[in-house]
C-alpha cells in the first residue's frame, strides 16, 4: 500500500482551562489516501472539529498539539513545521470549508475578491490575476453569470451561492487535502444535495481527498468510502461505510444510525441516544461510553477498552469484541436511569 | 474595496432622524465658516479697530457680536477661534483614533502574552488622570504651538477607544471568516487590516464623533486657565476666559463663544448617539427584532 496522503498519529490535542484539562482530543490516529473521501462521524463536543482545527495547527490558547503527535502529511510531518512554512500549506495543500457560509464571508469585501485573495497569498502573481482566477473558480463551482457576481457581496447572495464560494476559495489552489466541517448542515435538504454533488465532481476533476465533517449519517453514505466515528476524543469505530451501515460493531455507532430516518421503513419514532456527550475535561473512567451506553457491564466502568480489529479494516473500541454473547442482554444505559 | 462599507455609512447617515440630522447641518454650517473665517469675517482676529473709541461695544449691526475690551471685532474673533478648536480637537481626536486603533488590534491579532502586556501597559496609562498630566507638561512648555497642542491632546486620549477595537476586534477575531481566512493562509498582517480592521471601524467612529465634544471642551478648559491656545491667536476658550474677566458689563464677549462651543459638542454629541444607533448592526438588529418584522439571521 503506498502512504497514504494525510497520517495523524497519536493526535492529542489539549486544552488548559481553569476547569481543567479539557482533553479534547486524545490520542487519534488515522490515514487518508491520495483522492479518498474519509467521513468523520460524531456528536458535537466529541472533538471533530478540534481534530480538523488541528491538522491545520489553527488551535489558538489556551490549547495545544501534545508534543508527541505526527500530522505526516505529504512526507513531512506538519507540527514540525515553521509558521510561515505551515503558512505555505494552509489554503494551498490544505484547504478547510466551514459549516456557515452566512459567517465564513467576510461582509465587507466582495466575494471575487475574497477568492483573489487565496491566490494573491499564495501566488502572489498581481491583482489582475488573481480576479479572472477566481472569475475562473466561480464558474467551476457552477455560479452563473461569474464575472457579474464576482462584484457582488456575501449578502446579496443566496445560502447556497454562499457556500460554492467557501467551495470556491477553498478548491482555488487545488489543494491535496479539503476538510469540509459540516459543509452541508446549514443548507436546505435540496442544496445539500447540489452541494454534496459538486464536491464530488471537483474531487473527481481535481484528485483531492476529502475529511468531510458531520454528524449526519445520511451525507457519509452518499459520498464517504471510509468512516471514523469518534466519541470522547476517541476513535470509536472505523470501517469502509459499507461495513458501518451493514454490520455497526460500536454501540454508539449502532445509536447514531438508529437516530437516522430510514426512508421506506415502517414508520417509527427515531431512537436517541439518553444523554450527552460528557465535558472533555472530565471523561468518564472505563469505557467513556459506558454510561451511556445499553450493554454496559462492570468491566467497561473499570477498563478503558483498546481498539479491536473486528475484521480487517473494521476496528472498534468494544469490549462486546471479546464478549459478543453480551450484546444478547441490552438494558437501559445508566443514564438513563439516574 | 470599502465601497459597500462607505455605502453602508452612508445609509447610516440617511437612517438618522430629523435631530441628528439637523446637528449634521449645524455641524457642516459651522465648519464651513471656521475654515472660511479668513474670508468671510468682517475683521482680523487680532485688529484693533479703535481702542479708545470702539472698545466694548454692545452687539449692533455693525458688530453683531459686539467688540471686546481690545476694540476687536468679537464675531470675527469666534470664527477665527471656531477654526483653532475645531481643528485643533478633529486633528487630535484623529490622531487618538489612529494610534488607539492600532494598538487595539495589536493587541486582538496577536493575542497572548502580547496582548496582555499591552493591556496592562493600557491600564497603567490610564490611571494617570489625563487633564493633570496635560496641565503639567503646558505649565512646563507653554506656550506650545498648535501642532504640539494637537499631538498632546491626540496622544493622550486614545486609551479609551484602543480598549474599545480591542474588545472588538476579539468578537470578530472568533469570526468563522477569520478562521477561515487563517485556513486559506492569511498571515496576521493581513488577518489584522483586512479583516478586523474594516469590522471595527463603526466603534471607531463613533467614539471619534463623541470625542471631538470631549477634547473641544478639553482645549477650552486648558485655555480657559491660561494654558491652551495663546493669544492673540484666539480660541473659542481663550475668548471665553477673556470675556468673563468683565462679564456683567460686556456679557456678549463671553456669551457668545461660549454658545457656539456648547452649539459645537451639543452637536456632536447628538451625531455620535445616533451613529451609535444608525450604524451598529447590532441596534439596528435590536430595532428590528423588537418590531417583529424580520427573523432572527434574515438572509436578506
């Protein structure tokens, strides 16, 4: 297997607050291939998007990359670089699309020139330029009439425009790795969709892998090959999405796609699950799920569960891996009852 | 680049009601005859028509303003001394706008220990009491030259409005463009001027708007006890010192620059409180939330 494109090892990222050590992150490794798309699944408050912030080094005080954690990305590992030289990687080979396209604009510049300005950071090949490349950019992402709404403002344009513009910056200089944090969210189901749609044309045309962002089981299956699910500043469970959908090993897995409307099923309430996601300064002992959890038992409030390879490609954070027979007794989460 | 911004004060402007409106007027009619006053006004500010015969005369057609104890010419005197104020207070408010904006979105860019230091250098400074220490250095070298009056004055009273964008400019830094713009690789230069400083600039102009009242009384006061403006160069302070040394028998030496000083900060003062409301997006949002005509994040 050739290496993979971005390899995140080890990757804790910590935050010193007067409550305490959030551990925001804690301990995650991955991989992303050259043009893969790799979905990262989870709740709010279980470190997704810190994990995002991260690999870009755009975590500000009071947090910070324990010093042992690996970003290789593209031979080198990014917490060695300089500023300037990570300068040199964010929005050229990595670029981020943030999940509001109403505040990812700034309001007072028109929105040509915010996509000028990418390359003007990062070319620096004039003004000129830099106009028609991101005229160039608008029509790529599909905007009408690129030229006139090159000269208009964030707020004279619709959700949906909004956000093929932060598409439109962040695809400017074909970057190798896109993150998109929550791209979709803030969008009308029928944008989501033209949305979803036009990052994948663009990953096709360009080659560029995607870490797509979100908690909506839905948008992975359309477009992720693999998925990580994270919870507690953990990786959970990881496996081709196909694997997750058919056979989730996790019980927090299995959870976020009882949450999700299935269309064509018997009418049902949706399942939840009881709870919320503990405060990162304070994670449970055991399994940090555990608590919440249906088929906890008392070694998974005593022991921190390592991943386990259910198959190969497929590891998950489970005890059940070593004691299926327990998933034959679910009870109510402890949670639930207190 | 700051079109939509300068169109977006502009709509400001025209969102101002009739009393704002009409201090704007008042505003421009007096800066025009300040800055005119060489043109238009009857006399020199320091010609002496006659002393003996033509001291202190009461207002007449001749000398709407009366003359003063020196035989001159009080209405030329109040446009010549208009002029000194209002330039002296419009420069050195924009003096305090400039170092306090830059130094306030120092401290927000770079965060930190930066920030800190620069804080708590701010806090230091702004325990010393500003008209003390202006009083000390003119009793020192007064008399100073105008400029220097405006460079005191300037880099004296730019603390407030550097905690003010610093503030700001700590709202706008967690900004998701911010971030964004940080993702594409904008460096902190361009972080700073690009993107806070154009979104800070409202606080800036309003405070700008209020302070000029403050400092055009600040220079008064100073003139007033003899360490502003010197004469015969008059300022609107200088004037009225001079005409209350005899105010019950020329009341009109002192009367009327001081209606036109208290016309001048009654009028900026109204201007600021309504730029604060007509510009700031978020008491315009509170208007409008409070009708019940618009939702919360119109797309608009």
């Amino acid at each position: 297997m050739p290496d993979p494109l971005l390899s995140v090892e080890n990757l804790r990222t910590y935050f010193y607050t007067d409550a305490g050590i959030a551990r925001a992150v804690d301990g995650v490794s991955f991989n992303i291939g050259a043009g893969e798309t790799v979905g990262l699944v989870g709740e709010s408050g279980c470190g997704k998007s810190v994990t995002a912030l991260s690999i870009l080094r755009l975590i500000g005080s009071p947090g910070r990359i324990e010093p042992d954690s690996r970003l290789m990305f593209e031979g080198r590992d990014l917490l060695r670089l300089s500023e300037g030289e990570m300068r040199r990687v964010r929005g050229n080979r990595i670029a981020m699309i943030f999940q509001e396209p109403m505040t990812a604009l700034n309001p007072v510049f028109t929105v040509g020139d915010q996509i000028a300005e990418v390359s003007r950071v990062h070319e620096k090949k004039g003004r000129k330029v830099a106009w028609n490349r991101a005229v160039e950019m608008l029509e790529l992402v599909g905007i009408p009439a690129p030229a006139e709404r090159a000269r208009e403002y964030p707020h004279q344009l619709s959700g949906g425009m909004r956000q093929r513009i932060v598409i439109a910056m962040a695809l400017m200089m074909k970057p190798a790795l896109v993150i998109a944090d929550e791209p979709t969210t803030a969008l009308d189901v029928t944008i989501q969709a033209q949305i979803l749609e036009l990052l994948g044309d663009l990953q096709q045309k360009f080659g560029t892998s995607i870490l797509l962002i979100t908690h909506d089981m839905g948008v992975v299956a359309e477009t992720a090959s693999r998925v990580i699910v994270m919870y507690g500043g953990e990786i959970v469970e990881s496996a081709p999405v196909d694997r997750i959908f058919a056979n989730p090993h996790h019980p927090y897995t299995e959870g976020l796609l009882g949450a999700m409307p299935k269309v064509g099923q018997e009418r049902e309430r949706l399942q939840t699950i009881p709870g919320t996601v503990p405060p990162p300064t304070n994670w449970p002992a055991g399994c940090r799920f555990h608590d919440r959890c249906r088929y906890s038992w008392e070694r998974t409030e005593r022991a921190h569960p390592p991943l386990y390879e259910i198959e190969t490609g497929h590891l998950s954070r489970c005890f059940l891996a070593e004691e299926p027979q327990r998933r034959a007794q679910p009870h109510e989460p402890m949670v639930a009852q207190s | 680049m700051f079109v939509e911004w300068l169109r977006g004060l502009a709509a400001g402007v025209r969102r101002l009601d009739s009393v704002s409106r009409a201090a704007l007027v008042i505003l421009g009619a007096l800066f025009l005859a300040a800055m005119l006053a060489p043109v238009i006004a009857p006399y020199s500010q320091s010609h002496q028509i006659d002393i003996v015969g033509m001291k202190n005369h009461a207002p007449s057609l001749a000398h709407p303003f009366g003359t003063d104890r020196f035989s001159r010419d009080v209405l030329s005197r109040v446009l010549y001394g208009a002029r000194i104020s209002l330039t002296v207070a419009t420069l050195a408010v924009l003096v305090s706008a400039i170092i306090g904006t830059l130094y306030g979105l120092t401290a927000a860019t770079l965060g930190g220990v930066v920030d800190t230091v620069l804080m708590r250098l701010l806090d230091a400074m702004l325990s010393i009491p500003r008209v003390l220490l202006l009083i000390a250095i003119l009793a020192l070298w007064s008399p100073v030259p105008l400029w220097m009056l405006v460079l005191l004055l300037g880099i004296t009273g730019w603390f407030g409005v550097s905690r003010l964008v610093r503030a700001e400019a700590l709202s706008v830094r967690e900004r998701e463009f911010v971030v964004a713009a940080r993702s594409l690789g904008a460096g902190a230069g361009r972080i700073m001027l690009r993107h806070l400083l154009p979104n800070v600039l409202v606080p800036v102009i309003v405070t700008t708007t209020l302070g000029i009242g403050n400092v055009i009384v600040l220079e008064a006061g100073l003139s007033f006890i003899g360490i502003g403006a010197r004469e015969p160069a008059a300022s609107l302070g200088t004037m009225f010192q001079d005409g209350t040394e005899a105010f019950a028998g020329t009341w009109w030496a002192a009367l009327f620059p001081g209606v036109v000083m208290v016309t001048t900060v009654l009028c900026f003062n109204i201007l600021g409180d309504a730029l604060r409301a007509s510009l700031d997006p978020r008491h315009l949002h509170r208007a409008r939330v409070g009708t019940g005509t618009a939702p919360l994040h119109t797309a608009e």
